[in-house]
C-alpha cells in the first residue's frame, strides 16, 4: 500500500494534500503534532476529510518520550501520546510510527538511554495493546548532529527486546545519513518490517527530496535494487513518499514515483 505523508505542505493545506492523495489512489500518513497554533483544532477538521475515505497512517507526536521518565516533559508528552491515540481511533488508523528517542544523549551513557528508550517503547506498546495498537518503530538520529542511539546493528537487534506484535520502520533518508547499508537491515529483519519511509538525501542532512532526484546518496538505478530486496523480504510492506515541501512537490512527481517503484516491485 502507498501512502503521501503531509510533510509535503507542511503538516497544512490539508485540501492541497487531499488533492495529491486521492490523485495517487494512495493512503495518507498523518502528522499528530506539529509547532503552529492552532494545528490540533485543524487537525480536529481532518477527520470528515480522511476517516473512511483513505487508509490513514499516523506519525505519534514529535516530542521526546523514549528518554525520558519523570517531570513536566514526561506529563506533556504523555498528554500529546494520549491526544494522538484520539486520533488513531477518530481516523480508524492503520498503524502509528514512534521514534526511539529525540534529542542527542551523552555517549558515555549510551547504554542507559538506550536502555530507558527500550523500556519506554515496551511501556507505550502496554499502554495502547488494548485500544488496537498497531506500533512501529522508527530508526532515526543523524552521525553529523552526534544523536544516533541506536546505529545500525543495535537497531536490528533492537527488536530482539520489543515485543513481537511490535513492528518496525525503516526511514531510507535516516539510514542513508548514516551510510547504513539498508538492503543488510531489510535482510536481516525481513517480515518484522511493516513500512517503510521512502525518500532521498546526500548522505548528510535528512533532505526528504524524491527516492529519484538526481545526485544523492542513492541513484535511481540503486534505488530500484533496493526496491527490489525489499520486495524479497517484506513484500507487504507499506510504503510511505515522505518528502518535504520543495519546488518539484505535485501530482506529477509523486505520480511518476509510484508508477515506478510499482513497475520495479512489480505491485
């Protein structure tokens, strides 16, 4: 299944969104927290627009509350994980993708913070099991800003430690900053993958740009043979275009990536 995420326009301009969703014949991936005033009344108006018309997908709250237990911040992002569940059940969503962690840690203790990021996660699948949670796992953190908690080994292992109908997400553009070898992670991991975020970068920054623009870390060509190894290993995968508002965003390109990846997949 594809989905648009709407960092396209911007976690905004849900009818521009809308117009790109129903377009594609996809689903759409919605964010449940973002910086502007007003974003959770706007999202209040989403729900006549996508419950029931479009399989929905959700981004929990971009918020730290893998690494962090006690305190304001703690109650605040509890709140904001209690708010987003609302909507999971307001849109009928499919599944909703958390982040291991936020913000950089200090890595002499590099294990204690993965240790609460774990405790944390499994807290949050108990949380929700009941209520129909279908969680997925992010792998995110960038080498040049110094806040990878889990590199690519610990995140595979990782999984070890989460409960089985704990699912996960593999973001190409995180992985690609990291110079991960992602084919490996998809091999590795294989059906326990359940989405995926598709998008391109330059091996630095989390760009967001098309998984075909040329010059970045993966060509097309290369993209296609990563398209294909994730055919062979989790084939039910979703697929969600997670790509940032730039100047080339319209129908025609996200048309003509998914008439590609659907060619190479063969979906």
């Amino acid at each position: 299944m594809f989905y648009l995420s709407n960092y396209c326009t911007g976690f905004k301009d849900y009818e521009r969104f809308e117009r790109y969703v129903r377009a594609c014949g996809a689903g759409a991936e919605l964010a449940t927290w973002w910086t502007y005033p007003g974003f959770d009344a706007l999202m209040d108006e989403q729900v006549s627009r996508f419950a029931g018309k479009y399989p929905v997908t959700l981004h929990s709250p971009f918020l730290e509350y893998c690494c962090i237990r006690d305190g304001g911040q703690w109650q605040d992002a509890m709140a904001a994980l209690d708010r987003a569940f609302g909507w999971y059940a307001d849109f009928g969503s499919t599944s909703m993708v958390v982040h291991t962690h936020s913000v950089g840690r200090p890595l002499e203790e590099k294990a204690r913070w993965q240790r609460l990021s774990v405790e944390n996660m499994c807290l949050i699948a108990e949380m929700y099991r009941e209520k129909g949670f279908n969680m997925l796992v992010e792998n995110v953190g960038y080498a040049h800003a110094g806040n990878v908690l889990f590199d690519r080994d610990e995140f595979i292992s990782l999984f070890d430690e989460l409960p089985a109908d704990v699912g996960c997400l593999i973001d190409t553009g995180h992985a690609f900053a990291n110079h991960w070898d992602v084919a490996r992670v998809v091999e590795r991991l294989g059906d326990r993958i359940k989405a995926f975020h598709l998008h391109n970068t330059d091996g630095v920054l989390d760009l967001h740009y098309s998984v075909y623009e040329e010059g970045m870390y993966l060509s097309a060509d290369r993209f296609d043979d990563l398209l294909r190894c994730i055919k062979d290993n989790c084939p039910d995968a979703d697929l969600v275009l997670e790509y940032c508002p730039y100047e080339k965003i319209g129908e025609d390109l996200f048309k003509r990536d998914i008439n590609r990846i659907a060619d190479v997949m063969k979906l």
